[in-house]
C-alpha cells in the first residue's frame, strides 16, 4: 500500500516538470502503469542476466576438462539457443512490455488491471521454460534457425508457444488500450505515436508467424522448417524494435539537453514511413509461396530499404541536437554515452549490410551492429526512465563507461567477424568446423572472441547499474 502511495504522488509530479509542445518527452504517470513497468524492467533484467550466464556456459562448454561436467549432446550449441533468445527475444520484448505500458490507459477496474499483467505472466514463464530446456533436454537438437533459434523438443517448444502467447496478448493489450495521440501532437504525441507504430509492427510480425505456421510443411527437415517458419516473423520484427530505438535516441536527445531540428509533425510523418514499410510483409505472403527465394528477398528487400527511409534524416537530427553539447549534467552523461555509442553501432552494422557478399559471418557481423545499436538505445532509456519508475538516478563513473565498455566490446565483435568474413570464414560454425587456415583468420577470430568477452562484461554492468539504483531508492 505504501509502495502505491509513493507511486501516486511520483506520478502527479512528473508531469508538473515546464515544457514546450516540440519537447520530446515520454509521459510517466499512473501508479498502475508505473508498477506494471517495473515488473517489466524486472523480467528484463532477468534476461540480460541469464544469457550473460550462458555465454559462460558457452566458454565452458569449449573448454576441455570442464565440459566433461556439463550436460550431455553439443552444449555449445544447446547454450548459443537459450542465450540468443534471452538476449534478443526476451530482452527485446520486455523492454517493448515496460515502453508501451507507459502508453496505456490507466486501468480503472480488476479485470482491467489483471488483464494488463497477463502477458508479464505468460512471458516470464515462457522465458525460464526456454532456459530450463537446456538441462532438462540437453540432447536435443539445436536449430540456429535465424530470429529464433530453438531446442527442437517438447519443453522448449512448449515454453516458446507460451511466451508467444505472452507476446500476443500484450500486442493485443497495446493496440486496445493505448494512448490517444491527436490531430495535432507534441513532442510527446509524437514519441507516442512511434510506440503506438512499433505495436502495430509487432501485431503484423505475430500475423506473419501465424501464416507461416499455418502454411509451411511440417514435415520438413528441422532446419529448413524452422528457417521459412521464422523468417517472415523475424524480419516485421525488426521495425518494432527499430521503431523503439528511434524513440529512444529522440527521447535520449532531449534528456541530454539537446533542441531537436524537427517538429513533431515531421517527426510523426518519419515514423509513419518507417511503419508503412512493414506491410511490404503481407504482400510477400499474398505473391510468394512461403517457400521460394522471392518470398524471402521481398522480407529482406522490405526491410533494408523500407526503414532506411526515415531512419537517416532521424538520425541526423538527433546528430545536430546533441553535436553542440560539449558538457552536460552528471545525471546526463550516462544517458549521452548510451546514445552516442548506440548510434555508432546501429551505422556501423547497417555500412557492413552494404558490403554483404555471399554467406560468410559478414552476415552476424552487421545484425549485431543493428541489434546492438537498438539494446544500447534501450539501455539508455532503462537509465532515463529510473528516476521516473520511482528508482534513484544512475549516475558516476561506472554508469557513464558502461555503454561504451558494452558497445566498443561489441565493436572490436564485428570488426574481428567483417574482418574474417573478407577471408570466406562462414557463419553458424564453431570451433574446428571453423577451418581456420591463415593467420589472418585466427586474428580475426580472436579479435571477436575478445571483443564479445568485454561485451560481456558491459551487460553484466548494465545489470549492476540498474541494481544499485533500485537500492539506492529502497535505502
């Protein structure tokens, strides 16, 4: 009941704080919302936690001596699923629950309320069935499909339909209950708009794997089933979560103190273009089997040009907002850290895209920049959105390094995978199926392996940051 209160009385005073229509900031108000926001903040947590915990699994599981004691059948690969969900899937979507719970009506009614906690319930199950699955079927085969890997038996099927339903009801929750925008928005209409699109994003990736899943044959081989089933899903997918980052670096910019160049108009109309390109997903599924070459080029053509279109001009903006602060707040520095090293990665991936040739790990090298860039993004808007969620500031030294410890980490990853990309080393092997031949391209390799390592150890700061901030506020 205290914890109600003291959320009550936060969130009347956030909104008291002087703006101005073109000011682009995220309303924080209502003790039901705030609440449900901090249990997603939680789950995200929990997340980034877990696969930083497999990623050890993963060295472990290459280490000779060691791996005699971890669970039978190819662990590495068992470790590399559950880790890639927990740190894209998971992690992705619960920071989605916590962005677009800030945008929903304040529930009036226990139904209303139940039903708004729902799809926290059925993800964060769904999530710890995903991890359970690899020491409960260890000796399942491991499907490095793309989007979603997954085990291919019963526990962690049945974990990943659960958190698919979580996903589902909380689309369906966002697009019943959000936020009105208006004819005529502000900076913070506009940025509710963006999340609003990035629903609808989502709601269009859940209806593509629904047609997959309708469609494909389900007797094909694992690989192949698994590859088409997630493929057209996968890449609608990837305008929410870049939806999310383009409200986080306007967000971020105007935290930092930056005057964004763009009214709210303009930028609503940017992120109604990026939203337009999703629905090339539905025409790929009307034209194409589900099957054929063209079905996936028009997923893959969708996406890299689509959002490319509002994603530059964006980007620029947010560039000539925060380019003039040459010293800011101690409060903002982490939040500018985080913005500038998520958009240093978000290009950087999106320059390697356009030099791709053939299948080599070039391929993981540019998604990693892109998907980096966007957890950067999010991890800034967890550190503006603390104090807001009733948590102390994140602030100090630790706080300002880790985006770049996380991000040039993440670097050095994708520099060391283009680099051995140019030398034809190819994607989704692993140790001696590697063939590493020349000196080359064990630098390459090893430049990665270090850059990931240090990766690590940013996400795991990241986890401390937020940590100590919610016992800061608790003391």
């Amino acid at each position: 009941m205290n914890t109600l209160v003291a959320l009550r009385k936060h969130s009347r005073a956030v909104p008291a704080t002087a703006s101005t229509p073109s000011d682009y900031v995220l309303p924080v108000a209502g003790a039901e919302r705030i609440a449900l926001a901090r249990r997603w903040l939680l789950l995200a947590l929990a997340a980034l936690l877990g696969s930083g915990l497999f990623s050890v699994l993963l060295v472990l599981a290459r280490t000779p001596g060691i791996n005699a004691w971890l669970p039978a059948g190819d662990f590495f690969r068992v470790a590399l699923v559950v880790h890639v969900d927990l740190s894209v899937l998971v992690w992705f979507a619960a920071m989605a629950g916590l962005l677009w719970s800030l945008n929903l009506r304040e529930p009036q009614t226990p139904r209303a309320r139940l039903a708004a906690r729902v799809p926290l319930a059925l993800c964060a199950l769904g999530a710890f069935g995903m991890a359970l699955a690899a020491f409960v079927e260890p000796g399942q085969a491991a499907v490095m499909a793309n989007y979603i890997p997954v085990l291919d038996g019963v526990v962690f099927r049945g974990a990943l339909a659960l958190f698919g339903a979580g996903a589902l009801a909380l689309v369906a929750l966002g697009l019943a209950r959000a936020l009105p925008v208006g004819l005529a928005p502000d900076g913070s209409g506009a940025l509710r708009f963006g999340l609003n699109a990035s629903v609808v994003a989502a709601a269009v990736g859940l209806l593509a794997f629904g047609w997959s899943l309708a469609v494909v044959p389900a007797d094909l081989p694992a690989k192949a089933y698994y590859e088409i089933l997630f493929w057209g899903g996968g890449h609608a997918l990837q305008f929410t979560w870049t939806l999310l980052m383009l409200v986080s670096w306007l967000a971020l910019a105007q935290a930092c103190g930056g005057r964004l160049p763009l009214s709210p108009r303009v930028v609503l109309l940017m992120f109604a273009v990026a939203l337009a390109s999703v629905f090339v997903t539905p025409l790929a599924y009307l034209m194409h089997d589900v099957s054929t070459v063209e079905h996936r080029d028009m997923h893959t053509w969708g996406m890299r040009f689509g959002g490319g279109v509002a994603i530059v001009p964006l980007a620029l903006a947010v560039l000539v907002a925060v380019a003039p602060l040459r010293s800011v707040g101690a409060l903002q520095r982490p939040l500018r850290a985080a913005l500038l090293a998520s958009m240093l990665l978000f290009v950087a991936g999106g320059l390697i895209g356009l030099g791709i040739q053939g299948s080599n790990v070039k391929i993981p090298a540019h998604y990693h920049g892109c998907i980096v860039g966007v957890t950067l993004a999010l991890m800034g808007m967890v550190y503006h959105l603390l104090p807001r969620l009733g948590y102390a500031a994140p602030s100090g030294r630790l706080a300002v390094a880790q985006p770049w410890v996380y991000g040039i980490g993440q670097l050095m990853h994708i520099v060391g995978l283009v680099w051995s990309g140019g030398y034809g080393v190819q994607r989704k092997v692993a140790g001696a199926e590697q063939v590493l031949r020349s000196t080359g391209e064990v630098a390459g390799m090893g430049l990665m392996g270090l850059g990931g390592l240090l990766a690590v150890v940013g996400g795991l700061l990241f986890a401390l940051v937020v940590w100590r901030a919610m016992r800061a506020a608790a003391r």
